[in-house]
C-alpha cells in the first residue's frame, strides 16, 4: 500500500524502480532480525569488557573481587559468538555499524541490576540450556523490548520496524526456543527463509497488479459511490479498495473474507475514522456483483 502510494504520487515514476523498493523493504526484516540478535549478543559480551575494568582497579571492593561472568558461558550467546552463518549474514549486511557501544553499556548496566539476571547469575546452574533460554527470553521480551531507548534506537535505524516487528518478535523468539544443540538461525533456510521469499513474491505481484488494474478496479467501484464524492475520497482509502479487488479477481487462493478483514485492519491502522465502515461497505457489495457475475474464483480447499 505505501509503495502504490509513493509511486502514484511521484511524477515520472518508474514501476520497477518501486518494485525494488518494494524489494528492500520486506528484506529489511531480516537486518531488523539480525540486529536484534547482535544486541542481545553484544549485551552479554559487555560482561568481559566490565570484568576487565574491574580487575585493573586499584582497590577493588567485594563486588569487584567477587565478579560473576557466567553470563559469557550462556549457550545461547555461545552459538551467537560462534555460528559461522549468523557471523556471515552480520558481516555480509554490516549490521555491526548499527551497534552504538554507548548504548549496549547502558542497556547492560540496566539489565545486570534486575533480579532475573542476579537469580540466574547465583542460581549454580552451569550449562543449563533451559535457564540460558529463559534469561535470554527474559532479556528479550521483557527487558529490551519493554525499553524505551532500545525501541528508539530500533526505529531509528529501521523506518519499517513498526510495520514488521510482528513477524521480527515471532522470528527471534522462535531462534530462542529453538536453539538446543546449535542456533536455530532460520534466515538461509527453513521458516524465516520461506517466509520471506513468499512475502516477496507476494508483494512483487500485489504491487504490480495493483498497478495494472487500475482503471478495471475504478469502473467498479465508481458505481457504488452514489452518496460519495469520487474526487474528495482519500487516496489511501481508494488504494486500498484497489488492492483488495486486485485479490478478488487474481489471487485465487485468498478467501474473500481473509482479503476484506486484512484490508479493514489497514484502513483502521492508516486511514480516516470513518474510513473502515466506508471500505467495509464498499467491499461487501463489490464481493457480492463479482461473486454474483462469477468474476471471483478461487482454488483450493474450503474455498471453492
């Protein structure tokens, strides 16, 4: 919806220029989902770098003498500190230069003050993948993602982080959960991998087919704006009427009903007030002519 935006509204537009940006943006999953992992790893790894401030102090207090790195030790952190493939895709993307060391000692310095960390650090389970797991959960979901300045930083560097950070969330908790014996890094392979080659190929089409489809898309719904100004409506509402009549008619394996409630929980989250109820109506009736001239065909079980 926000590249048919931006490409409608820009003069001379070039459609593959916009299918690339389209590109990048769905890829940008990825990087937010790397980075999130660096974070975590980074956190962890300052445990080594306070362990030296304190040894070369002068006078150092019983807190200084008694320093608990097991945190280091944290499977979790070993598999980010080791996996080949997690390293490649960091250096290959050069997610490191969105690491601010300022940032990663202050979001330490928080996180080695909470009672989780200080229960796990004194709780004399060495090498228990399940505890590793837990405060590497706990440092996730409840400490990071509950903290302002990391949510800041993490909008700074991605503009598209809270359009994904659904699928990033689901993405990081499952390499958590899953990691037994090695990382479970599902970005070359596997889950996050499919998930986003079908994304892409999604977006590529809906965008183009969008695009295509205009003046078809228009001659329908102009019929049904009898108590509507045509030129007053809100060009995201009249995209959006566009996108999900594109899938009506070309994407036979979405049920109408996915594509109607997906398309009002846009309109809800992006367009006007009144907009929802507006496109809510529109695609009802628009459903029930397409369905009625068998203009709407769909494939697959339970949908036929």
């Amino acid at each position: 919806m926000q590249t048919i935006y931006a490409f409608e509204c820009a003069s001379n537009a070039q459609k593959k220029t916009y299918e690339n940006y389209l590109e990048q943006s769905i890829h940008g999953v990825k990087s937010q989902y790397l980075y999130i992992l660096l974070v975590i790893r980074e956190i962890a790894n300052f445990v080594e770098k306070d362990a030296q401030i304190k040894a070369k102090k002068f006078i150092k207090s019983t807190t200084d003498k008694n320093f608990n790195t097991k945190f280091l030790s944290n499977t979790f952190i070993q598999y980010l500190n080791h996996d080949e493939e997690f390293l490649k895709e960091i250096k290959q993307l050069n997610i490191q230069q969105f690491i601010n060391e300022e940032e990663i000692r202050d979001l330490y310095k928080i996180f080695i003050e909470t009672p989780e960390y200080n229960n796990y650090i004194n709780n004399n389970l060495e090498f228990n993948n399940e505890e590793d797991k837990k405060i590497i959960s706990f440092l996730f979901e409840k400490f990071l993602l509950e903290n302002e300045d990391f949510l800041a930083a993490i909008e700074e560097h991605f503009i598209n982080w809270n359009d994904d950070a659904t699928l990033v969330v689901d993405a990081v908790q499952d390499a958590i959960k899953k990691s037994k014996n090695e990382l479970a890094f599902h970005l070359e392979k596997q889950k996050i991998k499919s998930k986003i080659e079908e994304l892409s190929l999604f977006g590529r089409d809906l965008f183009v087919k969008t695009i295509e489809s205009k003046d078809e898309c228009l001659q329908i719904i102009e019929p049904k704006l009898k108590n509507w100004d045509k030129d007053r409506l809100a060009t995201i509402d009249v995209i959006i009427l566009r996108m999900s009549i594109t899938e009506f008619l070309e994407f036979p394996s979405i049920p109408t009903k996915v594509t109607i409630n997906e398309y009002l929980d846009i309109a809800k989250e992006y367009s006007t007030p009144k907009s929802k109820d507006f496109i809510n109506g529109i695609l009802d009736k628009t459903m029930q002519e397409l369905l009625g001239n068998g203009k709407i065909k769909k494939l697959g079980r339970g949908l036929v």
